[in-house]
C-alpha cells in the first residue's frame, strides 16, 4: 500500500505570491572580552529565504521601574529546514526576530518558526 501526502512540495512554487518576504535566519557566537564579560555576536546562517510573517499578538509588562512590551509573530518559510533551532534569530530587514518555536509540517515541507521581539 501506498502512503501518498496530503501536499505536493510543487504546488509551493504556485504560492510565490504568498511568501512576499525574504529574510536571514542568523546564528550567534560568544566569545569572551578581557574581563570574562560575554559577548554575542551574530552571523548570517542561511540568507534571502522565501517567508511569510504575521502578527501573532503580544503583551505588555510593567515593572515599577520599566515597562517593556513583547510583540508575537509567526514566521512561514516556503521550505523545510531541520537545521533552525531556537538558539537563532530572525532578521527582516532591520527587524530582528527571537526564535520561540521550530516546527514542520508532516509533509517536511515548509518551516514555522514563532518569533518576538521585545522592546
């Protein structure tokens, strides 16, 4: 018997106009300064991938000496990539995404990443 899936990864190439967006997945390397401080530094991991990103919600949180708010996104890219994790960022233009969660669907045909920016 034969297990065909419920999607073909060819129909992806008819939705060009569904991942409007490109963006950079970007992985950081610490090192540290002369004083045992460390330091993150980020590089480009894979550039200019087909996405989709939407609002997801957010939140706002006060303290009695700041208040900072945490905005959710939802990041698509057009292709399956195992290699993302969650220790990596999202960069859209001059937009910068904290990854949350990784996942695929059952086809291993597109990525979902939730995001959020904290500001």
């Amino acid at each position: 018997m034969t297990i065909r899936a419920l999607t073909d990864s060819r129909m992806l190439d008819q939705l060009a106009d569904f991942f409007l967006q490109t963006c950079t997945i970007q992985v950081a390397t610490e090192t540290q300064n002369s004083v045992g401080d460390v330091i993150q530094s980020w590089s480009d991991y894979v550039v200019d991938l087909p996405c989709r990103i939407a609002a997801a919600g957010g939140s706002e949180n006060r303290r009695p000496n700041m208040t900072y708010s945490i905005d959710n996104f939802i990041v698509l890219l057009r292709d399956y990539y195992d290699t993302i994790t969650n220790k990596m960022r999202v960069k859209n233009g001059s937009t910068y995404y904290n990854i949350l969660l990784v996942e695929h669907d059952a086809q291993n045909v597109m990525t979902k990443l939730t995001v959020e920016i904290v500001k």
